[in-house]
C-alpha cells in the first residue's frame, strides 16, 4: 500500500499536541486535553547499525499502545509503553531507506487510518515490525538518544524540534534534519467536556488543625512587620497586601525607596528600577501540590537535594525548611529592589549593612542579621518561643524560624476552596449561574483552558511562552537589558526563553493585573488576550499597564515593546494557537472566571494587625 512519503515541509503546528518521551522504537506522549484521529505520524526511518548497506525499499508496521504514566521522586511524569494488546495497527510500504549513518536521511510522513486518541491519556507508537533494516528492525531517529530519555524528557525540552511549541530550540528544521523528533498530525473528534478535577479537600492541605496558633500568629505579625527590610521600611504585605488580592494592584510594584501601598506608593527615597515583575498571588500556595514557585520556578521542590529544594541560594540554604512557601519566603528580603536596599557602586556601599550583603551575594548573612534584629526585639523572642519546640532563648531564634511561620500564616489564612465552583465540584448543581456554566463548558472544552490550567489548583505547574507584553526594567535579559528570558534565567536553556509558569486560578478575578508584568488590567482582556495571543502583544494598549508614576524612570518603562526586533522574537516563541471565540463566549469565559472566587476572601480587614512588635509603623 502506498500511504507514505518523504516529508517536504515542516509538519501542521496547529494540528496536535502532545508531551513525550523516547524509548527506543516506541514514542509515548501524554494527550492534550482534546481527543484527536491522529492522520499522520512523521519521523526519520532508517537501517539499523546491524546493516552496512545501500538503501532499502521496506514494509513496516506501525502500531499504537497504551501507556502508564509514573512520577518519580522529583514530581516528575515519565511515560512509558505499557505494552498488551495494540489498539490499532497499520502496514506501510517505504521505499529507498536509508542507512543509520547515512549522510542523507529521510524524513517520512506515514498516513493513519484508525489511529484514535482520548484527551488527556498516554499512548505509544512506534516499530513492531520492519522487514530488510536490520536486524533490531529499524530505528527511528532522533528518538533514541539516551538524552532523551529524561524523565523530564517533553520533545522540544531535549535539543530536538519542538511538538508544536514553535521552538526550534536553535535548530533549522529540515526534511533531513537528523535533530527532528517525531511529529503528529491529527483532527480533533467530537468531545464532550474534558474530565473536570476532583473537589479539593482538607486532605490537600497540611493539617492546619496541628498548625500551633501561636506559630500563625508569629507569622502574621513578621509578614506585616517592615523589621525584615534593610531599611526597615518595607514589609512582605506591601506587595502582597489582603486588601488587593494578595498582591499590590499594580503592574510592576515599587519596592525600596517607596512609600504607602498599591498605586498610592510614591518615591519617598530615591529609586533606582521597578521591581521586574508582577507580585503573584498567595492563594492556596500552602496546598500539598505546589511544586514550584515565583513565576520563573527558581524555587523548587527537590528531595534529592540536601536542603529539599531548588533554589538561588544552591548549597547556602539552610537545612530544616518544612515547606515550599518556607523555602520561598527566604528570598525577597534578599532582594535590593524588593526589601534588601540598594547598592551604590560608586560609593561601593549599600544604604544600609543588609544591602551590602546583598550586593556581595551573602545570603547567609543577610539571614543572620535579620535574625539578630529579631532577637532583640522581646515580644518577638517570646512569640518564637510559643511557636517552635527548639526556641529556648533569644539566640536560637534563626531566619528559618521566621520563614517557617510566615509559611504557615500564608497556608493557613489565604486557603481558598469555597467558591462556587467549588461548590458545584462537590455536588451542588445549582452553585453555577447559566453563563458561568456554560463558562466552564469552554474552559475545559472548545476554549482549552484546561491544557494548561488542569487539576484541583487550576495549574500545570509548568512554564509556557505566551506572548505577555514585556515592560519595565526586565531582568537584564537581551542586548540592552530590559527583556525578562522567564525560565531560561534557571535552567539556562534557550528552549526555556519568555516561558512563565502557569498561576493556579482560585481568586482570579482578586489579583490583576494579570501576566508577569501585569499587562492587562481587565480580566476580559487577559482572556483575549490568550485567545490571540499574537495580535495581542503585537498591538498592545500602554494604557493596560497600572505603573504608579516614577518621572525618573518612565523612558525605561517602554524598551522592550518600542524594540521590533525583541517583539518579533517574543512573537515566535509563543506556543498557545489562536481561536476565535464570540463575545458572547468570552462573557461566558469571564463569569466562569468570577466563579472561582471565594467569598471568605473578600473579608480581609481581620487579617491586618493593629501593631507589630517592632513598634513600626503598619498601615502605610
């Protein structure tokens, strides 16, 4: 039967999607949340290193597997064959093969007949069998590479061309590119709504009811309390304050130098940048799931490391972290823009001793010196007391301490499972209103919401490139230094560059502006905006951006997006497809949206003391 060709041209983008991994003659992936008829699947064929001849005409078949999905110690899928029955075969006839070694390998397209996927399920395909190439029956290559094999291994995450991602990972894709990895080209069946997640319970969350109060209560006071900046004049609340949905309201907070809360904060002292990013939100980070944090993922959950995490500090961590959010709660008072101070490199000297240890890059030292303050401090040293079993005196009290209990006040006050979808995940039918339902029909239907923003918290936990516009002073990415490459600065893999990770959703419609920049002000236009995720970043309206007024600095604000050159490479790294949905639908998107809020977090004056410890000033 002649149902293949040599491929001439990269294969359909926009046809299918898919996670996957090697193993040898086989391919497994891991579905989108679409089921498809896959009508191609494309790879380079060749002998086996067991011939040494010219080239071959062949009879293949292919065959289509289920597979088992594991997940190893570090969280990660693997995806493997899982052997049994085949679900669909086919035979093929190929014709003038090549050797293994050949300098001219061949890209082939092979036509598929009854090859069907469900949404959100893990398959294999590959040889079963393969007359005249080889004694192994043939390879497929580009998939064997032992590097390839990681359990990690998503194609276009392992130097080959990407599964649609529009990544080449730096590779020029060719019919006889030796770097290409499998393609599949499919149509999406009829379907009905993809599986919705299980309800979230106590059982996702530690057990607050073993969570000291007293240990909550320490927390709170040290998230409110400026005691932890260098200057003494920054808390962890002023960007991550309960009255603008744990975050600060505006796009890109001010920092150190600044003064008041939210778009009130003005320049009280001199400030040097933005901070680059947009405060991400608190709600439900505490959850057992939670994997990876900030929006680049630089703090990780990691066993095999001696700390238990990934982080900027590597091996300078210290030991006795309980939590992720713990880990986490380490790192912005070692920021100069965010709580630390700046630098002044011509005087070489920070504006306060926490600053200069900051600029050296002493983060244990900058944990030390916070401890001692606190040490000194009374009601303090009493709350550590009543908090953990290992504080008996002043001196035992460490930076660990502190983190582990503003960890605890973050898990314990800003879970949020109430919502009205909440309440329809657990039974009751009518907690919807009809456009909030039919809202969800489009998130985990036609709209493919669900892709990325799947499971109980409403998140992947990975890190996608979807063309959010870039402003403010970046992180010193690109030639001048004003682009943000997101991931690529921890893994330091080019496949890695804008990509941002996935926010979970509970209490959406509480944290804009939303993206890591805060691009959009509006929850509708964020939806367009990843309904068209080109022409968005493309023809993006400035007056989006909420950016309290800072003279000095607004000729930085526009860089990047005034830069043709860095919107085109953003353009082409974007990995989301667009789609075409009516207002009305996008209405219907949005009032879903609506229902993921939580009421209980709409009350948040409680929440803020009157008075911290350290006698600093709270409200402003």
């Amino acid at each position: 039967m002649d149902n293949t060709h040599v491929m001439e041209d990269r294969p359909d983008e926009e046809s299918f999607q898919a996670i996957g991994q090697s193993w040898g003659r086989f391919v497994a992936f891991k579905t989108t949340q679409k089921p498809y008829a896959l009508d191609s699947v494309s790879f380079v064929l060749a002998q086996d290193a067991s011939r040494r001849g010219r080239a071959v005409d062949a009879t293949v078949s292919l065959a289509l597997f289920g597979a088992s999905v594991k997940v190893d110690r570090r969280g990660n899928e693997i995806i493997q064959p899982s052997g049994g029955q085949p679900l669909a075969i086919q035979v093929f006839q190929v014709q003038d093969v090549p050797h293994v070694d050949s300098e001219n390998p061949l890209y082939y397209s092979f036509e598929l007949k009854g090859f069907e996927v469900e949404a959100d399920t893990a398959y294999a395909i590959g040889l079963i069998q393969a007359s005249d190439l080889g004694e192994e029956g043939g390879l497929l290559v580009g998939t064997c590479d032992p590097d390839l094999r990681r359990a990690d291994g998503v194609f276009g995450d392992s130097g080959y061309g990407g599964w649609f991602s529009g990544d080449p990972d730096d590779l020029e894709w060719s019919p006889s590119s030796r770097h290409s990895a499998v393609f599949m080209e499919g149509t999406p069946l009829p379907e009905s709504i993809a599986s919705l997640p299980p309800a979230i319970t106590d059982e996702d969350f530690p057990d607050f009811a073993e969570l000291p109060h007293a240990k909550v209560e320490l927390g709170r006071m040290l998230f409110f309390d400026k005691i932890l900046s260098g200057n003494q004049n920054i808390a962890c609340a002023t960007c991550h304050h309960p009255s603008t949905g744990t975050g600060d309201g505006t796009s890109l907070p001010i920092g150190e130098g600044g003064r008041s809360l939210g778009l009130s904060r003005f320049e009280q002292d001199p400030i040097l940048e933005r901070v680059p990013r947009n405060s991400p939100a608190l709600f439900n980070l505490g959850a057992k799931d939670i994997k990876v944090l900030f929006h680049d993922g630089r703090v990780a959950i990691n066993p095999e490391h001696e700390s238990g995490f990934d982080t900027p500090a590597r091996d300078a961590l210290p030991k006795g972290l309980d939590h992720i959010l713990a880990a986490q709660a380490m790192f912005p008072v070692t920021s100069p823009a965010e709580m630390a101070g700046q630098y002044d490199g011509i005087l070489d000297q920070g504006e306060n001793p926490i600053a200069t240890l900051a600029a050296a890059g002493d983060l244990p030292a900058i944990w030390a010196t916070l401890a001692d303050r606190l040490q000194a401090i009374p009601v303090y040293v009493d709350l550590f007391k009543a908090a953990f079993e290992d504080v008996l005196t002043a001196e035992d009290i460490t930076f660990v301490h502190a983190a582990k209990a503003i960890a605890a006040f973050e898990a314990f006050q800003w879970r949020a499972d109430q919502s009205p979808f909440d309440q329809f995940l657990r039974g009751d039918l009518d907690a919807l209103s009809a456009a909030q339902q039919r809202g969800l029909e489009l998130f985990y239907g036609e709209a493919d919401c669900a892709s990325c923003h799947s499971g109980k918290l409403l998140t992947d936990q990975r890190f996608h490139a979807i063309g959010m516009p870039q402003f403010g002073p970046g992180k010193g990415d690109g030639s001048a230094g004003y682009e943000d490459f997101g991931r690529e600065q921890v893994t330091g893999l080019a496949r890695d560059r804008y990509r941002f990770r996935t926010p979970a959703l509970r209490n959406v419609a509480l944290t804009g502006p939303w993206g890591h920049t805060g691009a959009y002000r509006r929850l509708e236009d964020v939806v367009l905006h990843h309904l068209q995720p080109e022409s968005g970043l493309r023809s993006y309206d400035r007056e989006q951006a909420l950016l309290p007024s800072l003279v000095s600095l607004e000729n930085d604000d526009w860089v990047c997006l005034d830069d043709p050159q860095v919107v085109e490479a953003m353009t082409d790294r974007i990995e989301i497809m667009p789609l075409e949905l009516s207002p009305a639908q996008v209405n219907d998107l949005v009032s879903f949206l609506h229902a993921l809020t939580d009421p209980s977090s709409l009350n948040t004056l409680s929440q803020i003391p009157a008075r911290v410890p350290s006698g600093l000033p709270v409200g402003d």
